[in-house]
C-alpha cells in the first residue's frame, strides 16, 4: 500500500519538449509554475517532495558509500571517504581515439605539461569554468527562444581502464546523497551498462525502468521533475547496440520500448530534455555518442605526481615505509608512469608493503610481470591463510580464471555474466567462492536490483591471468591456446604466435598480454610461480630465440606503438642489448647511420628518459639528405613528445605526412615549436580539419620554421583554418611559397584572411591554390585587392571549379593589368566564365601582355565571341601566352579562324593549344592546319576532337600516314593528337621542322591519341583493326613485344579480328592479356590456335573472367600501340555483341620506345 505522503503532491515528469537548457540555467525566480522543483531542488510548497528526497539519498548513501559501492560482507567493507584520493581531471579530451593499448595512452599522457591543461573538480562537472562565466551570463540574461549559447547538459567522460571514472562517479554521488555538492540537482539516477546490460531483451517505459532500479521511485507518481541527473556509467561495457540514426523517437516517458532505446532519447533530449545527461567511457568507444549530442567532453587523467604521493601516504600509514616505496617506484619510470592508475596503486601497494616491510622475502619487484606475479601470490596465500577447507586447488582456481580472462580478453569484454562463467566451467555456486575468497582479483557485483555481474578488478589484472593461462595450458598440455588449441613442440612457438597476433591486433589490446607472457617465460618467475603452480618450466624454453624474433620485428617497417611495445617485451625478457647500443651511441656524441632498429631503439630510450624531452633535433643523429619518410614515420612520436622539434630535410609526406597530422590533431601532444626547413609539407588528403590546421598554424609561426611548400588539399579546412593561416603568414610571412587548399570548405571569408596577407609586401607567396574551394566573385574581389597592393611575388592562382562567374573574372583582370602584376599562370576551369569574362580577360592582357603564361578556361561557356576576344590579344607580338586551353568550351570552326589568325600573325609563343571536345569539325582543322605550315609556327600540342568524320575516313587516314611515320628518323618528342567523335581524322601535329601538307606529317611526329566520342559498331571495330594490321606490315621487324586489351569488353568477334591481325603480322607479338572480358569458347580457340602454332611467337595468352583497368598494346622498340586510359567507350555491336574501348595511344618511335 502506498503511504499517504506519496499521494499529497505528486511529482511528475514533463513530457514536453523544451530548451535543453531550461532548468540547468534558468533562475529561480523566473519559475511561475507551481509544483516544480526548484532550482535549489526543493518546492517550500511541497514538503512530500524534500521528504521523498531525503528517502532517496539515505538509500544511495548506503549503496554507494563503500569502495565501488560493492554489496560486500560486512566485514571487507572500505569506506570510501577514508580512501577517496581525488584524481586529475581535465576539459577537453587527447582527441586520440589511438590504436595502442591503453597503458602506452597512458604513457603517452605522462609526458604532457599539466600546466596546459583546464582542470576541472569532479564536483563542478556540469558548473562552467570561470572563462565561460561570461557567456553563461549572456546566456541567462536573455529570453530561453533567444538564447544562442548551449549550456552544459550532456557530458561525456573519457578515461583508460582502472584510471578513476567510477570511483569519481561514486564520490560524486555520495557528496550529493549525503548534501555536500550539487544540491542544486534535485535526484540523481546512476544507471551503469554492466546493469542496464541485464535488461537489453526487456520493453519498458522510462518509469518502469527507475522502479526496477530504484524501489523507492514506485511509491510515486512521477511526471514532472525539473532537474534530475542521470548518470551511464562504462559506455564501454554496453552490450546492446546504439544507433542514433535510426532509432524510434520517444518523448513520453510512459511509453514502452527496448532500453536502448530510452537512452538514446534521453541522450538525444527528446524524453526528459531538461534533464543532465552524465556518460563514461573508456577512449575506443567513446565515438558511439555523436558529437553534436555532448556539451562537454573531459577526461580522467588517473593520479598526477603530488596525487601519486598523496595516495601512498594515503594508504600505508606507515610513513616510513610509505616513502620508501614512492622512492623504489620512482627509481623506475615504467612502474612510476603506471601509478597514474590508481588500481596500479592500489597493486604496488599491497606488493611492496610487504616486500619493503620484510613480511615477504626475495627481489623486490622491478617489471610489470614481477609486480603483477607477486600481487598474484599474495593474494593466493590470503586465501589459502583464510580458507583452509577449501575443496579446489589453487592451481585449478587459476586455471579456470586465467581460461576466463583469457576467453573475455580475445573478445575484449571486461565485464562478465553467467553464461561467460559456464563457458569457462565455472558454475554460479563457485563464482560465489571466487568472489568472496578472491576478492582482490575477482568480483561478483551486485547491481542496484541485485542483479549479478563478474569482473577482474582491473584490465591488466585480467591480462595478467590471460598470460598465465597461455603459459600453464602449453606446461601442461602442450597446446598453444592461441591457434585454437594446436600441438606446440617449443615456448618459442607460442611465443612468436602471440607476438604475430599483438602486432596484427589494430586495437592494441594484446599488447600489455604479450608483455606479461614474454615476462613469465623468465626463470625468475616461473620460481615464482611453483608457489601457486605444479608445472611451470619444466618444457624446453629458449629465451634467445624469442628475443631474436622480436629483434626482427623491430627492424621491419612496424607502426611506432608496435614497435616500442616490442622493447618493453625484450625489457620484460631481461634483453636490453638494443637499448644499451643505443646508450653508448648517445653518449659517444658521434652521428653514424642507424639500422631501422637502432631507430626504434632510439625512440625508445628517448621516450623513457626520465628526463622531460625539452628538444629533439633530428639533424644530432642523420643528416638532412638522408631523413627518409620511414625515418620520419619512426621518429614522430618522439617530435610528438617534445616541447621543441628540429627537423630540416627535403619534403614531408605520404605516410610521414599523415604521422604529423596525428600529432597536430593530438591534444596530448607536446610540440609547442617545430623548427621545420623543408621544401615541400604535404599534408593532403588526410583529416587535419580546423583543429590540427590552428597547432600547425602555431608551429608555423615561428620565423625558425621554414616551410617552401604547404599543401592541405582535401583536409576538412574552412574560413577558420584560413585564418589561422593568415596569422601564421603575418608573423612568418617570407619563407612559404606554396599554399594548396584545394577541395576545402575556404569559402569568400578564407579568402579574405589569406587576402589580408597577400596584401603585405613581405610576403613572399608565389603560388596560390585554391580549387573546389567555394569562392565566388566577392572572394575575388580580395584577391584582386590583394594583387594590386603586392603584385610582385605571386605567380600562379588556381581557381578551377569555383563559382566566380564574369563578375570575379572582371575583378581579377583589374587586378591582372597592372604592369607591375607578375601572375604568370591564371587557372579558371568550370568558373562560370562566359564571353563577357574573355572580353576583361582579354582587356587586361592588352595592358599588361608580358608575363601571363598560362591561361585555362577549360568547361566554360566562352564560346567563339570569347575565343575572338582572345585571339585578338594572341595576335599581339607582346602577348608571351604559351598554353592555353579551351577544352569543352563551345567552339566552333568559327572560333577556330580567329585563333588560326592570330598564330600567323604572332607563331613565335603558344606552344599549346586544347580544344578538345569542342564542335571544331574539318573545317576548323584546316584552319589550324594551315597554320601549321609556318615554319615559325612554335606549336608543339594541339588537342581537338573532330564531329563528322567517320571511323572509315579515320582509319584510312591512319593507314596513309604510316609510310611519312615509319620513315621518321627524327628523336625529339613531338605529339600528334588526333580525336573524333566517330573514328581517327583531321590532325594535330608538333611539328619543329618540316611541313604540313594534306596527310603529310612532319617527321617529329611521335604520338597519336584516338579518342571516340560515340560507340563504335563492330564492323568499325574490325575496320580499326586493318589499321593495326597495316602499322605491324609496315614497320621493321622486333616491334611488338606485348597486347593487354583487359576490361575492353572484348567478344569473340572482337577476338577474331585480333587473330586475323596477328594471321598478317604474326611474328612479334608475345603476350596478350584479355582479362575481364567477355570472350567465349569460340574466341578463345581463335587466339589459342594461333598460341599453339610456332609460326607465331605469342608465348601467353590470359582470358580470365576478372575485371582489371587499362588496356594496353606495345610495340618495341620502333613505335607501340596503346590502349590508354583516357575515356572509356562502350560499343554495341549490330549484330549483339559488345566492346569498349579506351582510347587508343599510338607512340612512335623510330630508336626507342618508353612504356605508356
């Protein structure tokens, strides 16, 4: 029966939508309605309510006020305010998400400068740090509908295993029970996933869900609270899926649905959206919650050095003692880095208390594996003192974890339920003994409804028992559990195993198992471990040939992490023959070429130092003209640890490139000053966004770092990387000559920062990429600007693929007609620019005709008026225009007579001319053929397609030339170029000397390129085939050496016109490659005759299935056929059959023959 206090006010949810912020920010006073909580938490109208809050805090204090709020006997309760040592949390996160196991993260951490950090109290989780009180205040002072600041109200918690997340949950829940902190929040809800995870099959409303948590909450009908928390703990350990795409939307909490479900729209704010969302998680599976669903990340950092001591003191109360140990764990930088975990403490502790206190004898730990093996045997010999009785034996206890642990740890789980346990033999009867006589190592939890949980009390703890498991099963069976049980004669073996499988592991989650397995192979341990085991080394064991192994490894091209886990494998091995080499290099002070081991051994010995890397000069150790990308990749971490990087070398890029984007992205990153000469930082292509562009930004401030060339092309950057460039430049502006934004969000507003800088006469920029990049004409506008004020310096401007328009054009070329504008390459492609923009480009090269080189305008709409504008500055003997192309530009014959006049007029300049896919037909070709009679013409490329010619004419033509071709005794390169919509014809020559007449091509001639436009049938495909024929007659003998036609969409028809090409010239082809077409039985009998015959000299012939890309057909060493990758064409024969085509590519060489 329900009490009569809980039907006086009930308290209800609002299932409403409203502002995510409405109860965390609103004040008091601007509440009207009665029966909501206030922002103190209580209603002085609602006593039921302060009284059902004082019941519900009294029942979380109980649960929550022992050590990881464990239902324990009461005798092995910890209080937690006695033992509570606040750890170090900050605002922010590392941003690493990285692929190394969570110790070396932790490595990583400890050499980062706390100083640069926003710590953040526990308590003060969901308060705004005081640089935001400002905007908070804005915040407040304005109605909820205008408000334009998103307050605090889901926050999400990074933090590797064991480093504090759940014990600072529990203290933050505690304070609040017992009325310390955060009274401002009326109830709160802790929800872990290791409980949630029980109830993942079950349907239930958000009510139904707190009454099965908290008993109490059924005593109540809720509806309407204004300032609840909740609180997921271990987002890591969720067993269910969370799809935040697809998920159903629910907004009334009576509504029932999967608990999935509830969560994401609690998270998302649609049920409860005033209510404040607090999420844990270890780093890997942080990503599940989309960014724009969390307001705050932070993340916990473990124990800082003050906080390390604090904790010992903590904890021993023994003084003394207590000293002695910080002393024995610092003397060791290793162990000391791992007490940034405070369960690795809490472990060291229980070790050296009685190691240093003389209750236990022998050497006092010095390796993981030591300090781990050690913890393992006191805590065995606790029980063994404790439970006489007990029926199992220790080994067998072991085993059965270990297999346990190591089972979990293969599937990366750290929490367990029933079913886990049974996989392993182990039933729930005796879970209850482990727990209860194992506690220190095992646990049975129950969660807040008493339902049961298992896990190890710490990750590495379950490494430690996995390793253990490997090692006795090998002792005892033989048998290599890593390779699904198989028969292992040597410890070597499964060794080598393990360290295949950690390297292969792209988590990283075996590297700390394989440390700990190496280590027990150790003589040293496994005396160890005859306290707890039959059988340890009794197999034959070669400890050599594991270090020999992994020494291997080391030298091969293996990512940082990896290779550094590799020398705390040989560490725990007792090998420390690399780093000693390295040691007494470094103390020699000479610089010799290292190994790629000694580089990791470097890297190594540099990122354990006890000392704090305050600068690293790569120049100490290699000289610049010998930095390869490998070396760079090696050495990154350690630039990535540093304060201050030196590095002066050629170019940085490829995977070297993406290296130092994951530095800049990392907030855990050191580099505060890159000291960088380098001729070439490529950086495309990889993720670098906003965030990593403001650490380069930083670095490339300095006036020391020198950088020729920057190219971030497709990064992710917008107007706000832009102007953190723009700063950079101004503090450092005369050492970058190359900027490539290429294919990012720069927008008119980028531009204008960068603008802004191009308009000082200090800098130096030359060249200016920026297509794809979203300008339009008001951006040109500030580049014309820009150019007027500094025309000296820049001399090449990309803007293909922009929306400029004629507008942008004509500001541009108000900048370009200023003599004293040096911009020699102007580059417009799909700009938008019609015959109105050529007629201002054309104005200003009339002012200023002497230094434009490059002019493209390929895929506008210039058209023959905009062509006529051109030529008419073309014709100009000052006009030093050497390329330029106007391919997919509307052209016509038209056109083409005025560009033909203006070359006889000034033939002495353009060496390029592309009009390629424009309506030029034969009349427009005569036009420039006749041009190409002047001997003074300079044209070396002409590019153009041809409409109305067929393949017939096109073929024929061919066949004419090749008597003018083969007689060529010509070296220069010069190309010919021919394309048509329906077949070969017209002509594009390079000629330096000789003449054009007809079909008479110059002897310079070298390349043909056949571009069809349209299908081609297969009698036009057959006709192309005679021309193949008449080039094979007609040339001299030893030409064609191989045939690839793959994915050309070759039948069998297609195949019989290649056998009878090879019947008239069989004597030179070798091998012909047909993969990924269609060839049937009939074809293949066509070209496998002919294979057959020694008449001929084809030697392998391919018809595979497959498809593959390109298609090629050389000749050598006089001229070769090549199917090119230009276009690809489809062609639908008549008569059903099919075939493509890339377009052809017919080089001839009279002397020598380069492959296409």
């Amino acid at each position: 029966m329900k009490s009569d206090k809980s039907i006086e006010v009930p308290l209800r949810f609002n299932t409403g939508i409203s502002s995510p912020g409405h109860s965390v920010l609103q004040k008091a006073g601007d509440r009207r309605e009665k029966n909501i909580i206030t922002a103190t938490g209580h209603d002085p109208e609602s006593p039921a309510a302060d009284e059902f809050q004082k019941k519900f805090k009294f029942n979380l204090v109980k649960k929550f006020q022992c050590l990881n709020g464990l239902m324990l006997k009461q005798e092995n309760q910890t209080l937690l305010n006695e033992i509570y040592t606040e750890v170090y949390i900050t605002e922010g996160d590392s941003g690493d998400v990285n692929k190394e196991h969570e110790v070396k993260q932790i490595e990583a951490a400890s050499r980062r400068n706390p100083t640069e950090d926003t710590p953040i109290k526990c308590s003060d989780m969901f308060k705004p740090l005081p640089e935001q009180d400002k905007a908070i205040s804005r915040v407040l002072t304005k109605p909820l509908s205008e408000q334009d600041e998103e307050p605090i109200r889901n926050i999400l918690t990074k933090g590797v295993a064991g480093i504090g997340k759940t014990v600072s949950v529990q203290k933050f829940v505690l304070d609040w029970a017992e009325g310390k902190t955060n009274q401002d929040v009326h109830l709160i809800f802790p929800l872990p996933f290791r409980e949630l995870n029980l109830m993942k099959e079950q349907k239930l409303s958000l009510v139904e869900l707190l009454h099965v948590f908290f008993k109490e909450m059924k005593e109540m009908d809720i509806s309407r609270l204004e300032k609840v928390l909740f609180i997921f703990d271990g987002l890591d350990e969720c067993r269910f899926p969370l799809d935040f795409q697809k998920t159903v939307r629910v907004c009334d909490v009576t509504e029932s649905a999967p608990v999935h479900v509830l969560l994401i729209n609690l998270i998302k704010g649609n049920l409860l959206p005033s209510a404040l969302i607090w999420i844990t998680s270890r780093p890997a599976a942080a990503g599940q919650i989309p960014s724009q669903c969390v307001h705050r990340v932070t993340e916990v950092r473990g124990l800082n050095d003050p906080q390390k001591e604090e904790y010992f003191r903590k904890r021993i109360s023994d003084q003394n003692l207590a000293n002695k140990i910080i002393k024995h764990l610092k003397s060791l930088r290793s162990l000391y880095i791992m007490c940034h975990i405070p369960v690795f403490c809490w472990i060291s502790a229980a070790v050296l208390e009685r190691m240093l206190g003389e209750a236990e004898s022998g050497e006092i730990p010095k390796t993981l594996t030591q300090m781990y093996t050690h913890f393992l045997i006191i805590q065995t010999n606790i029980i063994r003192e404790k439970y006489l009785q007990k029926q199992e034996s220790d080994e067998e206890m072991l085993f059965k974890l270990g297999k346990l642990a190591f089972q979990q740890l293969e599937k990366q789980n750290l929490i367990f339920y029933e079913e886990d346990l049974r996989e392993c033999g182990i039933d729930v009867t005796e879970a209850a003994v482990y727990s209860g006589v194992c506690t220190e190592i095992f646990r049975e939890e129950f969660g807040l409804h008493q339902s049961k949980v298992y896990c190890f009390v710490h990750l590495s703890i379950q490494e430690h028992l996995a390793a253990l498991y490997v090692q006795l099963t090998f002792m005892k069976k033989q048998r290599n559990v890593l390779k699904q049980n198989q028969v292992c004669r040597t410890l070597s073996d499964v060794h080598r195993g393990a360290v295949d499988q950690a390297l292969k592991c792209q988590t990283g989650h075996l590297d700390l198992f394989l440390r700990f397995l190496l280590g027990l192979s150790l003589d040293s341990n496994q005396k160890l471990l005859h306290a707890l085991v039959t059988q340890t080394g009794s197999r034959s064991q070669n400890k050599e040939e594991t270090v020999q192994y992994i020494r291997k490894k080391i030298s091969e091209d293996l990512p940082a992490e990896k290779s550094i886990n590799l020398f705390h494998c040989l560490n725990e091995l007792g090998d420390d023959s690399l780093v000693e080499e390295i040691q007494q290099y470094l103390k020699s002070g000479a610089q010799s070429e290292l190994s790629p081991s000694q580089w990791s051994a470097l890297v190594f010995v540099l990122l354990t130092s006890a000392q704090d890397l305050e600068e690293f000069d790569l120049n100490k150790y290699i000289t610049p003209d010998k930095i390869r990308d490998e070396i760079l990749v090696r050495v990154m971490p350690v630039i990535a640890a540093s304060r201050k990087a030196i590095i002066r070398c050629s170019e940085i890029a490829g995977r070297s490139g993406e290296a130092l984007t994951s530095v800049l992205n990392s907030e855990t990153s050191s580099l505060r000053e890159l000291h960088l000469t380098v001729n070439t930082l490529d950086l495309s292509g990889y993720k670098l966004e906003d965030s990593g562009v403001k650490s380069l930004s930083a670095l490339l401030e300095n006036p020391e770092c020198k950088v020729k060339g920057l190219r971030l092309g497709v990064c992710g950057v917008s107007d706000e990387g832009c102007a953190a460039l723009a700063s950079a430049l101004r503090s450092n502006p005369s050492h970058l000559r190359d900027l490539n934004l290429s294919r990012n969000k720069v927008g008119d507003s980028g531009v204008k920062f960068l603008s802004a800088v191009l308009e000082n006469p200090h800098c130096k920029l030359e060249i200016l990429r920026l297509g794809g990049c979203e300008v339009s004409d008001e951006g040109c506008a500030a580049l014309a600007s820009a150019l007027r004020s500094n025309p000296s310096h820049l001399r090449e401007l990309i803007l293909s693929g922009n929306k400029v328009g004629d507008s942008g054009v004509k500001f541009l070329s108000a900048g370009l007609e200023n003599s004293h504008c040096k911009l020699e390459i102007l580059r417009l492609c799909d700009c938008g620019v019609s015959d109105e923009g050529c007629a201002a480009l054309a104005s200003a090269l009339r002012s200023n005709p002497s230094h434009l080189r490059e002019l493209n305008l390929y895929r506008n709409k210039v058209g023959d008026s905009g062509v006529k504008c051109l030529s008419a500055v073309l014709e100009h003997p000052h006009c030093k225009l050497e390329i330029l192309r106007l391919g997919v530009c509307g052209v016509s014959d038209e056109g083409c007579a005025a560009l033909a006049s203006a070359l006889r007029s000034n033939p002495s300049h353009l060496r390029e001319l592309i009009l390629s896919q424009n309506n030029v037909g034969d009349s427009g070709v005569k036009c420039l053929s006749a041009v190409l009679e002047n001997p003074h013409c300079k044209l070396e490329t002409l590019r153009h397609h041809r409409e109305a010619q067929d393949v017939f004419q096109g073929a024929a033509s061919l066949q004419q030339l090749i008597p003018s071709i083969s007689a060529s005794q010509e070296a220069s390169m010069a190309a010919l170029r021919c394309s048509s919509r329906s077949g070969l014809g017209g002509l594009s020559a390079s000629p330096a000397t000789g003449r054009v007449s007809g079909r008479n091509f110059p002897p310079v001639v070298r390349s043909l390129v056949f571009l069809p436009k349209r299908s081609l049938r297969m009698r036009e495909i057959r006709r192309l085939s005679d021309v193949v024929i008449g080039l094979h007659s007609t040339a001299p003998p030893r030409y064609i050496l191989n045939d690839r036609l793959m994915c050309c969409g070759v039948s069998d028809e297609g195949c019989a016109a290649l056998a009878s090409a090879l019947r008239s010239n069989p004597l030179h082809l070798r091998e012909l490659d047909l993969s990924g077409n269609k060839v049937g039985d009939s074809g293949r009998k066509f070209l496998s005759d002919l294979k057959d015959d020694e008449r001929y000299k084809l030697q392998t012939l391919k018809c595979p299935s497959t498809v593959s890309s390109g298609a090629e057909l050389y000749i050598h060493p006089d001229f070769s056929i090549a199917l090119h990758p230009f276009t690809t064409i489809s062609v639908d024969s008549m008569e059903g059959s099919s075939f493509s085509y890339d377009a052809f590519l017919f080089i001839f060489s009279n002397n020598h023959i380069s492959m296409c």
